[in-house]
C-alpha cells in the first residue's frame, strides 16, 4: 500500500471515532487537521470546517497544508484572513508564510512579511529570520540575504544552510566554502543537508580534490549526518568523473535507502555504463526490498534511450512501470517516449504515442518529444499535423521541436509553411541557437532558396560549425562547389573550429561538382593536416566522388583501404555508381557483399534487377527475382508530392486515390500529346499516350 493510501487509512479512522466522541476541544481535531495534510488539501479543508471552535494552531495547521501542497496564492488569502482575526503575529505563521514566498520566489513578498515581523516585535527570533533568508536566498537576492544573515542575533543550522544554498544555487562555491569555514570556527556544528549543498557544486574533474577535502569531513562528522551527505557524495564523486569512490561510499552505506540506490543508479547512467547501469537497476528490484520510484525508473529508461539497449529491453522496463503503478506520471512517460523516438523501427512510434496518449498531464517536454521522434523517423507528414496540434494547443514549442518542425518542412518542401515556422522561431527568440539556424538554412535550401538560406545563415551565431555545415550541404547540394571552397576557407580564417560534417559537407560539394582532384586531396589530408579522423561517412562520399566521375577502380580502392568493415551505405554507393556506369561485374561482387552486409534491404535487389534487364540478361533478371519473392521482399513505390496553396499533395506509383484524379489524368494526356511537337530533336518521334488504366 502507498504511505499516502495509508495516511488516508489511518486519519479517517481517527476521524470516525472523533465524530462519535462529540468532542469540541480543537486539539484533537487540530491533531486530525495534520493528519489529513498528508492525504492532500481538500481533506485538510473539510476537516478544518468540522472543527467546533479553531483556534490558532487549526489555522497554522491549515496554512502550513497550504504551502505544503503548494496553493501559494490560497496561503496568501488565508494569511490576511488570520492577520483580520489577529491570528498572523506568530513565529508559525510567519514561517509558513515565508516559506511559500520562497518557494513561489516572491521576494516583495518577503519584503512585506520583513516589515511584517518587525512591527510584531519578531524580527530577532530565529525561526522567521532564517525563513526571511531562505526567501531571499532562494530568489538570488545575496545582498538581502547577507543582510538579514548579518543582522542575526542567534544562528541555527537552518539559517547557516539557508545562506550557504543562497551562495551555492548563485554558482559561488568560493564564498559558501568560506561561509561552512567560518561556521565551523564559530562552533555551529554542520549537518547532512549543509554537506548535500556544498556538494551540489561539485561539477567536474577539478573539483576532485575539494571534493575530498569534504569527503574527509563527512568521515570526521560520521553517522551524525545519517544518509543525506553520503548519498550526495556518490553523485558528487560522479561528476568528479571518480565512479570508483561513488561505488566505494555505496558499498560502504549498512543500511541503503531508496536515495543511496538512485544516486549509484544515477551516476552509472550519467556516465553511459549501460550493461553496469541495468546490472544494478535487476539487483536494486531483486536485493534491496525498497520499491523503486521515478527517479529510479527515469535512470534506468535513459540508459536504454541514450546508449542503445535493445527494444526488448525497453519494452521490460515499460511492463515494469505498469506494475508499479507509475505509467501516468509525467517524467516516467515522458523518459518512455523519448526512448521509444530514438529506436530505429519507424513501429515504435506507436509505442511512443500510446505514453503519450497514457499521460495524466502532459507538459512542453512530452509534446515536444512526440514532435521530435516522428520528423526522426522521417515521419514528416505526421510531425505537421502534430506540430498544428501544439499550435492549437497553444504548447510552447523549444528549440528541438521548431527544429524538427522545419525539417519537416524539408522533407516535404513545403515552403509556405516552412516561412511560418521562421516566424515562430523569431516570435520564439531561438533564431540564433545553433539547431534552429541550421534547420532554418537546411529548410530554404531543401526548398531552392538559397537566398533565404543564406539570409537565415548571417543571422546564426557563427562561432560553431554547425550553420557553417548546413550552409555548405546547401550550397553542395546545388552544385556549387567554388562558394562551399570559399565557407571553408573563411572558416580557417576565422578559426572556427572544423568537425567531421564540415569534411562529409566539403567532399559531397567537390563529388556534385565533379571536382576530383580537390576531393581527393581533402580525403588525403583530412587527418594529417586538419586532425580530423576520418569516419564512415567521408569513405562513403569519397566512394561517391570516384564512382560519380566513373572512376571505379578507384572507388574501390578507397573501400579497401579502410581501416574498419564497410557499412551498407558504402557498398550501395559504389552499386549505383556500377549502374550508371554500367559495369555489371563489379556491381555483381558489391551486391554479394550487400546480401551479407543487409540482406532484406529492397533496394539492392531492384538495382541489380533493373542493370539486368538494362543490358538484356533476362534469366539473372529473373534469378534476383525470385530470391525477392522467397525473401518475401517488394519494391517500395516511391512517392511525389506537390505543394498547391499550403496544401500538400502525395501520389506514389499506381495511385488513384486523389479526389481529383479524373482532372489530373487529363491534363496529363494533354501534356503527352504536346510534349513531342515540342520536343527540337531530329530522331524518330515515338508516340506517347496513357491509357485509363494507367
């Protein structure tokens, strides 16, 4: 049963045998009012509304349940309500009310209740000063902060936490160092919670030694601090990049609670170890007798979703949080849906929406997922309509979602709808984050507009290569390889700093342009010169730039020059230069790699099928037949669209479904019947005609 559940349990039996005693003395009922504050705050209202005659503690109890459960501006009302009865002017009071300013970062508010407190003759007590700091703290105001810190009489832990956190969330390590230096001088012992907020500003390897310096003082401090500053210390050592001493302080803990196991949990995901990361999740759920929560079940999806675990793996994990009752929380779902985007079978997109679909409250983040997984799969007809459903919806769309709303756009060349998508993005203020700049210039360029792309690309913030890359593959894909030279070259002067796609982007202009030479000494000096390892993809460009201007030999050459195995991409590069060329022996030898390398992929089988049938061999043409009909393989139709004002129109092969068929066939006629008096060639004129049943 769920703590909440038995919370409810318990405080309605205690609320039965109060209604059956009479009883009008307000401690009981006020005891009761607590009991229900745990169970969620409509119960706490009800109950207050029972209370014979509420005293001063049933209205602290109703406030404190109000800042509690979050109901800030209700606190607020009920706060002036109190100050109307003369019930305000109390330490609990004014805690309460403090502590919901700083959770709502108010800080005039905080100013309010400050006055507030002075004029009641509390400014000094201990307990409203160190919420006043929290307020102020919290909300980034150090020199208020400092202030009231300063002004204090007595100290607690609490007000020495409060203004260390103010110093540690301002990401000012130095000065909350030199406050825990001074509160130890002074003899104010330090706790669990201190430890955890100097360890929340640990963030990388040069920290490792300060990291050990406090390591050493929760040893010195020992079980005083029970659990909260050992299991911060394993997700501090984490980010030390010292996994070792996280697993050490693990091992160490006798008595692990749920946070102890999270935080190992954690660090392993953080550092991709996802066979050590899934390892420990099935001893967490066989050994330790505590139920996992969110936190542990988004750890345990991420590692699934980040580093590659099968879609089996995934799926157990789902079937888990079924179990445990946790499908509707909104970080699980949205973990889910973010590892079911990123595997490759388009499928598991079904998988993504049916979470999507499951979600209680869905937020910016699981739309925004939703959008991103289906332009990934190349879904891009689907990523539209969702992206109008977000508008509708009136979601906030981030950078990844506009991103992937305009390669959508891409992909379908939809340019009206594409300029939309422009002006969200400024409306949005992301025209200069590098994803959204680079899907801007890859969209206009996609569309033909290189104007326009180029436009979107002087506005990017240039200090990365990512626009530099997606101006280049523009101005590549267009054939205009002297103006991708001229990018590079700025790009040197400039120093920007050149990656890999900078290289795949710079090859594929000199293959379109036919500029062999210049490719070949950019595949020669990638590395010595440049210091950019070479990868797959520039091997597979290098193969497109020898088989495009006919150069096999060549081509082959550089596969067998390659220091790992060929992928597909390489194999089916060199198969269609074979087709254009015509060199059907060497597209035989690349098409047996290509049956081992992917065997059920289509398009090998239909390339080699339409080279036989090109040069007459009919029997081999039946031959690559017959083994795609026992493979149980088919041609994919392929597919053309057409934007008419901002609507998209798609037919594929054999396609009559268009409401306007009968109109389009006859212009088609027509087109067919003018075509050849057009056409200036001397040959024989073949007559043209297509038949209704076309």
């Amino acid at each position: 049963m769920h703590r909440r559940q038995h919370h409810a349990l318990a405080a309605a039996k205690s609320h039965a045998t109060l209604l059956k005693s009479g009883a009008s003395s307000p401690t009981p009922w006020n005891q009761l009012l607590t009991a229900y504050s745990a169970t969620g705050l409509a119960a706490a209202r009800r109950v207050f509304d029972e209370i014979p005659h509420p005293d001063a503690a049933s209205w602290n109890s109703l406030l404190a349940a109000h800042v509690a459960a979050g109901a800030h501006r209700d606190a607020w009302r009920l706060l002036r309500a109190m100050h109307a009865r003369g019930l305000a002017a109390s330490t609990f009071a004014l805690g309460s009310a403090l502590r919901s300013a700083a959770a709502a970062r108010r800080p005039e508010l905080g100013a309010q209740l400050q006055s507030f407190s002075v004029r009641c003759g509390l400014a000094d007590n201990v307990f409203p000063a160190s919420a006043l700091l929290d307020v102020y703290a919290k909300c980034g105001r150090l020199g208020d902060a400092r202030r009231v810190f300063d002004g204090m009489p007595v100290r607690n832990i609490v007000s020495w936490n409060a203004i260390i956190a103010g110093y540690t969330d301002s990401r000012k390590p130095a000065e909350a160092m030199e406050l825990f230096l001074e509160m130890q001088r002074v003899g104010s012992v330090p706790d669990g919670t201190t430890f955890a907020v100097l360890l929340a500003t640990i963030a990388g390897p040069r920290w490792y030694s300060l990291m050990r310096q406090l390591h050493g003082k929760i040893v010195k401090y020992g079980s005083a601090l029970g659990l909260v500053a050992l299991n911060a210390a394993i997700t501090a050592y984490s980010q030390c990049d010292a996994l070792a001493d996280s697993r050490k302080i693990f091992d160490g803990i006798e008595s692990r609670d749920l946070i102890s196991w999270n935080s190992m949990l954690g660090a392993y995901a953080y550092h991709g170890l996802d066979d050590e990361a899934m390892r420990f999740f099935v001893r967490m759920m066989r050994e330790s007798g505590i139920q996992p929560d969110m936190y542990s079940f988004t750890s345990a999806i991420s590692v699934c979703s980040e580093h590659g675990c099968d879609d089996q793996q995934g799926r157990s994990i789902h079937s888990l949080v079924i179990k445990f009752g946790l499908e509707g929380v909104t970080p699980v779902c949205n973990a889910m849906i973010a590892m079911y985007t990123r595997f490759a079978d388009n499928c598991m997109m079904e998988d993504a929406y049916n979470c999507f679909s499951s979600l209680v409250f869905k937020d910016a983040v699981s739309w925004n997922s939703m959008l991103t997984g289906y332009s990934h799969h190349g879904l891009s007809s689907d990523a539209l309509k969702f992206f109008r459903c977000m508008r509708a919806e009136n979601i906030r769309t981030d950078e990844f979602g506009l991103s992937a709303a305009l390669r959508s756009c891409s992909d379908l060349a939809v340019l009206r709808l594409g300029r939309q998508v422009h002006s969200l993005v400024v409306q949005s203020g992301f025209a200069s984050n590098d994803f959204v700049s680079s899907s801007l210039i890859f969209m206009y360029s996609k569309c033909g507009v290189l104007g326009d792309a180029r436009k979107s690309f002087e506005e990017a913030d240039k200090s990365s290569s990512v626009p530099w890359n997606s101006m280049m593959f523009g101005y590549a894909q267009h054939g205009q390889a002297q103006t991708v030279t001229d990018l590079f070259n700025e790009m040197l002067d400039l120093e920007v700093p050149l990656d890999h796609v900078t290289f795949v982007a710079l090859i594929t202009a000199y293959s379109h342009g036919g500029l062999v030479d210049e490719g070949s000494e950019i595949l020669n000096t990638m590395e010595t010169r440049y210091k950019i390892p070479m990868r797959m993809e520039h091997y597979a460009c290098g193969v497109d730039l020898y088989g495009r201007a006919g150069q096999l030999d060549k081509a082959k050459e550089l596969i067998e020059s390659m220091p790992f195995q060929p992928d597909a991409i390489v194999w089916m590069t060199l198969l269609g230069a074979c087709r254009i060329h015509g060199n059907m022996e060497l597209a035989s030898d690349v098409a047996r790699h290509l049956f081992v390398a992917e065997p059920r992929q289509h398009s090998t089988y239909v390339l080699l099928s339409s080279m036989y049938s090109g040069l007459g061999m009919w029997s081999d043409r039946a031959t690559v037949q017959k083994v795609m009909r026992n493979r149980a393989l088919s041609k994919i139709p392929g597919w053309s669209w057409i934007e008419v004002k901002n609507e998209v129109h798609s037919f594929n092969a054999d396609d009559r479904s268009h409401p306007r068929m009968v109109e389009i066939f006859d212009m088609l006629r027509m087109l067919l019947q003018v075509a050849p008096r057009l056409c200036s060639s001397g040959g024989e004129e073949i007559p043209m005609t297509i038949s209704s049943e076309t």
